[in-house]
C-alpha cells in the first residue's frame, strides 16, 4: 500500500488528490471549555478540508457551540437559530449549501427538541461526542438530519486532533487545555452534571504531550481547565495517585512553559498539595477562581454546595500562607429560591471579608431539570435585579481598588497580541489584568518587566523598565 502511493505521487502529471476547500464558521457561547472544544471540532474538520471563516455568510457549515447554564443563554441559541434559517434560504436561493450544527450544552440538554423547533438545524451533537463530526456531517451530506448526544464509550479526546503547530501559533502564546470534564457535585442550580455528564480525567500521559505540542509552538502560558477542575486525578509516572497539584508540578519540567493556570475550582477539592503548589510553583500564577456563589450558609446548604462560609474562608487564609501576593476572583448567584435580605446581607459582608479581584456575578435562573426548579419561594425578579445591582457595585469597587493598589508596582508581563493603538502591545498581568504597554510585535510571547502607570476602566497601563 505505501509503496503503491510512493509509486503514484512520483508521477508528476497525477494530482495528490485533496478535499476541496470549504469554510466552517463557529460562534463560540459560555465558558472557555466551551472555547477549547471549538478549536477541536475545527481542528477535527480540517482534515476534510474546512478552513474557519469569521464571515458567516460565506460558510459552507455554521456551527454554534452552545451554553446553557442560564435561560438567557439558551434561549440566544434559538434567535440566532432564527437568523440562520433566513441566510440558510437565502443561500439555497443562489444555489450555494450550508450546513447548520447546533453543538455544546444546549444541544446536550435539548436533543431532537432542538430538530423539532429548528427545522434548519441539519446537526445535533453534544460535548462528549466531537470527535463524531466528520462523520456525522457525512451523514448529513446524505441528507440525513443527525442527532449525536449518546455518551461515547471511546475517548473522544484519543480521537481529536491535537493542535497543530500553525493553527496553533495563529491562535497565539496563551492556550487552553481542557484535563478534566464533567462534575459530579450537583449544584441544585447547575445544568452542567446534566450537559456535560459525570467527571472524567484525561490521563496525564496525553496532557503531557499536548502541553509539549503547545510550547513547541510557541505557547508561553497554558490554563488548564475542567468544569471542576481539581477534581482532576490520575496515575502519574510514578504509578501514584496524581491530583492537580503533582500534575502542575510535572508541567512545570515542560522547558518553555512559563506560566500555567487552571480553572474553574471548587472550594472541597483544594487538597494541600494543590495549595503546595502555589508555594513552591514560580510557574503557576497567583490568581484563583474559587467560587462560593453565596456568603449564606443557609442558601449554601440548599445550593449543596456542602461546605461553610468559615471553611471557604479558612481555605483562603491557607492558600494566601502559601501565595502571600494571590488574588482571587469569584462566582456569585443572587436570589437563589428562599435567599432572604439577611441571606444577601451576608453574602455582601462575606465578599468584604474576601475581597475580590475580579468576580462575576449572576441573577438566579430556574434550569428545567435541576433541583433548585422544584424548590418554592422563588425570588421575584426585581429584587433579583435590586441585589444583583448592590453586589456588582461593590464587587466593580474591589476590582476598581484591586487595579489602582497595582499602580507603581513592578510586574512581569507576558506580551500577548498587537494593541489598539500601533506601537503598542497587550499583555497579562500574574493576575490576568490586560495591560497595554509600549513594545515591538516582535516582543510577543516575550515576557518583560514592566512598571504599572495607570488604571482604565477594564485595562491597565504601563511602561517597561529596563
Ligand atoms: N464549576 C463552577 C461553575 C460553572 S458554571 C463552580 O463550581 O463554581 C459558572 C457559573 O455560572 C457558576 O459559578 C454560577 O455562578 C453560575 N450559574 C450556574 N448555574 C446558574 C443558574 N442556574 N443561575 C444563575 N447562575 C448560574
Ligand atoms: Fe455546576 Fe456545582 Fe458542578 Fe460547578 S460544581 S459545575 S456549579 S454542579
Ligand atoms: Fe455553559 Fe456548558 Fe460551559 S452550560 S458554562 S458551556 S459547561
């Protein structure tokens, strides 16, 4: 056989021959996961010869990766379902084809709900089964309209591509790399056990030679991700049990990576050798998501989230003895079913006590299917909307206070892409702020000290010192 194809490319007058080009568009909803699986099934395309467009009109298959954690987010899916049935038309009316596919955690939760309301959705396919797509677009090709959101028994990510090093390169000096998938602790308010099935750790082996394939690249800085990501485990070369922290320990060997991340925790799994972690790794940036979602113990409790205000607090004191300089971003839900005025008091006096780097923070939305849709005493919308409003100035004020204590300071800054003014750059902060700062193109990926001038709305600046 290979001699064969040896023999057949010697001929110069026989053409290689190669898929012909057509042009994949994916619109990119909800969390980085959801980011890093879009650059997968891209990547997993592009042996049938899809190159990505930004220009929706011109493609030959739209792909929207989906989120469904909150309605609002579900429900965008189906207005620019909307949208797509009248450019899908108008394109059939030029005699040109395209595809639609509906992926990620609405595709997972919905299924053929999603065939039945959209009947311009040639494709379903949820998270666990990406690595199906070539094959399923064939289907569809045959004029079939596919459904892929069984739970595949082979591992998916043995069957997607890894990056390669153009594509890579292109995407630029910081990656994601998804270890761990999946949760199983069950937030009464959470769709994601639901849509992104039980926890799965990829094993260490094949996030070594990822992150390896990364940095030959060019990645500087990598932040590993999981719905739960330190729930990570696997068997190391050593033949023992690995969590997150001996996991970032081996990353750190990985010559040219020097910054890694990880997100997004959950306060029961910070085990001591992740907190270790922080001490010993100079790699590992001081900066973690750690979400408490409320400052109640009450609502705590009925979100089961099954740990207390005092622990998650304790927990911090032990992560900052290990990181004195480490900053913290949060996640919170206001107006959770039965979450009282003294509920929200105490959830704005605990993020005084933490204080907040960054933080995002969200009304309750009722998700079909989730505990927290059963419960009575649902909170009445404008006082969602009152809460929400309190605790978000005073989260803007800590991110506010957070970035104007940063003024002054010498910081390393990995540059990572052109800025909006030429002549400038922007980089990262250790504490994931954009800073912009005067540097050659030639710089990025280059990491520079540099000393912090001023504070914008969402930016920094800076200059750098020799
Ligand atoms: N695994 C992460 C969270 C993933 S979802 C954790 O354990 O914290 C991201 C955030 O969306 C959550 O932290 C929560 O603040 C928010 N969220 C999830 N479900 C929600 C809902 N039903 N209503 C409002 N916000 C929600
Ligand atoms: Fe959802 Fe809770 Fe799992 Fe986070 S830990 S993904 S909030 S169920
Ligand atoms: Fe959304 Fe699914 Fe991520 S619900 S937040 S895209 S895991």
């Amino acid at each position: 056989m290979t001699q064969e194809i040896a023999v057949l490319s010697a001929k110069p007058d026989m053409a290689v021959e190669s898929p012909p080009v057509r042009k994949v568009f994916v619109k990119t909803y909800g969390c980085q996961m959801n980011v890093y699986d879009s650059d997968r099934m891209t990547d997993a395309l592009a042996k049938d010869g899809y190159v990505s467009t930004d220009v929706m009109e011109d493609a030959d298959l739209v792909l929207l990766n989906t989120c469904h954690i909150r309605e609002k987010a579900a429900e965008k899916v189906y207005s620019a379902l909307g949208r797509l049935r009248d450019l899908k038309k108008k394109k059939a009316g030029e005699g040109r084809e395209m595809m639609i596919g509906v992926a990620g955690c609405v595709a997972q939760a919905e299924g053929d709900e999603i065939l039945r309301r959209a009947p311009a959705v040639d494709l379903v396919i949820g998270p666990q089964t990406y690595h199906r797509l070539p094959e399923a677009l064939k289907r569809v090709k045959r004029g079939e309209r596919v459904l892929e959101t069984d739970y595949a028994i082979e591992d998916k990510f043995e069957h997607l591509p890894a990056p390669d090093k153009a594509k890579t390169r292109a995407r630029g000096v910081t990656a994601f790399l998804t270890v761990q998938e999946g949760c199983d602790k069950f937030c009464t308010f959470c769709v994601v056990p639901y849509t992104r099935g039980s926890e799965v750790s990829r094993p260490v082996a094949q996030i070594v030679a990822e992150a390896q394939k990364l940095v030959d690249a060019g990645v500087r800085e990598i932040t590993l991700l999981g719905q739960n990501v330190n729930a990570w485990h696997g068997v190391g070369a050593d033949g023992e049990q690995w969590g997150l922290g001996e996991l970032l320990n081996r990353l750190t060997r990985i010559e040219g990576l020097a910054r890694l991340r990880y997100t997004t925790s959950h306060p029961r799994d910070m085990d001591d050798s992740l907190i270790n972690a922080h001490r010993d790794l100079p790699q590992l940036m001081p900066y973690l998501h750690l979400p408490i979602q409320s400052g109640s113990n009450r609502i705590l409790k009925a979100m089961n989230r099954r740990h207390t205000t005092a622990e998650y607090i304790a927990l911090i004191a032990r992560i900052k003895a290990a990181r004195p300089d480490l900053a913290l971003s949060g996640d919170f839900i206001v107006g959770f079913p039965g979450e009282t005025d003294e509920d929200f008091e105490d959830t704005l006096r605990l993020v005084e006590t933490v204080g907040y780097a960054q933080a995002f923070s969200f009304k309750y939305s009722t998700r079909p299917g989730t505990p927290g849709a059963e419960l009575g005493d649902q909170v009445p919308e404008d006082v969602k909307a009152k809460r929400l409003e309190r605790l978000q100035a005073l989260l803007l004020e800590q991110q506010n206070a957070f970035a104007q204590a940063c003024i002054g300071k010498t910081i390393d800054l990995l540059l990572e892409k052109p800025g909006r003014m030429p002549g400038q750059l922007i980089g990262r902060s250790p504490w994931l702020q954009s800073v912009n700062v005067d540097a050659k193109s030639s710089q990025i990926g280059d990491i520079v000290s540099v000393r912090i001038t001023g504070a914008g709305p969402n930016s920094l600046f800076a200059e750098v010192v020799s």
